[in-house]
C-alpha cells in the first residue's frame, strides 16, 4: 500500500499509487523516493532542479528536487510506490531523465480523482495492476508488516534481527528489490501511519509517538521535507477529505 496523504482535496490508495484532488496550489521545494505524476487542464508551473518549468504533462523521476509554483484547480497529482510495475512503466517514458512533460491536453480530463487516474494511465498505453516487483521473501514481509502498521518504533537494527539477517544485508537487499532504502520506506509508511490516526482524531503528539517518531517536532520536520507542505496543512483539511482505499 502506497503511503503519503498531503492535503486538502480528495484522495485514492491503491497497492500501486496514491492519486488525489489537491487543495493546495503551491508546494515548497523537496523531494521524496517516489516517481510523481501532475496532469492538468491549465498550465502547471514548476521548477525542477531549479529550472522552471510550464506544462501540462509532468512526470518528475524519484528523489529529484522540486518545487510547485503553480497548480491549476482542476489537477490529478499521482505518487507511484517505487516497488511496482507501474513504475517500471513509468520509467520507460522518462527514458533515464529527471523529468518528462508535454503540453498536450488529455481529451475528455474529467471526473473524480480515480476517473482521472485512469484516463491518465490509459492516455499513455499504461495499466495499473497493483503488481509489487519485491522476489525477497524478506522484503516482502517488511513490506507487508509496515502496510499494516506494524514494525513502525523499530530501528532497522531490530528488523533485521527479526528477518535473521545482518542490518548491512538487509539494507542491501532492500534497495535492490525495490530501489529505495529501508530508512526512506520506514519514513514513508511512518507519515502514512500519522494521517491514518489522525483521521480517527488522535492528537498529532500521539500519533507521532505511535508511528515511530521521536515527537511532533520530528515528525513536522520530516513531513515538510518529504512533502513541502506542512503537517498543519495536512490535517487542517482531514476532516474534509474523501478517502478511498483499494484493496
């Protein structure tokens, strides 16, 4: 299950994705380990690798800076989990570059943000098959430990130990299935385990604290590194979000 909610509009999980609605209209500048998707009617205006960018087709490679200048109100923004076939695919339009974009318009960009999706993924011959490309056993246990919030307060040092093997090992082998490190996935599924308890109305100490954060503080900073938007932003329009989970 993909992992990160940031705030505002509507949102929907699959294994292989997270889309969304966004209710925001700028973003600071960050990155995160995760290819990301922004497709809208308007232009977009962006900046990547502090060269600025307008378009309406944007593809941004994982772990690449960038900064949203600009987003127009009727926009999908997608998060691609690093470990799926959607990725893969994905990779072959960026053809090993930071960034892909086209000013063409998608016909017919309407609907809700799992319609949208759609039509975007169709538009470009993809299929969405919530496929995870992890082969380790190993890997695959974490994976599924850290969709369930489990293993959330554990060092690295403490799941290795419960996969028998060494931190050195481990660390290698799950940057090999799924092209990220350990530390980045716990971090993601840590903030994804925070909006889930939030939304139920844990304060934001407890749900800090509950998914592996040494205190609200930490887990502010790490979100707005992550995200380039705010925790408060985040949950100032929880409340207001349409979630959807797909299983």
């Amino acid at each position: 299950m993909l992992f990160l909610l940031i705030g505002g509009g509507q949102l929907y999980f699959t294994d292989e994705y997270i889309s969304l609605l966004p209710g925001y209209s700028n973003v600071a500048c960050h990155k995160h380990p995760m290819l990301h998707i922004i497709v809208s009617e308007e232009m977009i205006k962006a900046k990547i690798l502090g060269r600025s960018i307008c378009t309406r087709q944007l593809i941004i490679a994982r772990n690449i800076k960038h900064e949203i200048v600009h987003l127009p109100f009727k926009t999908i923004v997608l998060f691609v989990a690093p470990y799926s076939s959607l990725e893969k695919e994905l990779n072959r339009l960026l053809e090993g570059q930071n960034f892909y974009t086209s000013e063409e318009l998608i016909p017919d960009f309407a609907g809700d943000e799992k319609c949208l999706t759609e039509k975007v993924l169709n538009y470009w011959g993809l299929q969405a098959n919530n496929v995870q490309l992890a082969d380790d056993q190993r890997v695959r246990v974490i994976i599924e430990k850290f969709s369930n919030g489990e293993w959330l307060s554990d060092r690295v040092s403490g799941i290795a130990e419960k996969n028998h093997i060494s931190v050195s090992r481990l660390e290698h082998v799950f940057k090999n299935e799924t092209g990220i490190t350990l530390k980045q996935y716990m971090l993601m599924c840590r903030l994804r385990n925070v909006y889930r308890l939030a939304i139920k109305g844990i304060s934001l100490t407890e749900a800090a604290l509950a998914s592996g954060f040494n205190s609200s503080a930490h887990l502010s900073k790490m979100a707005h590194d992550m995200t380039g938007i705010s925790i408060s932003h985040v949950l100032e329009g929880i409340k207001k979000q349409q979630i959807f989970e797909s299983r």
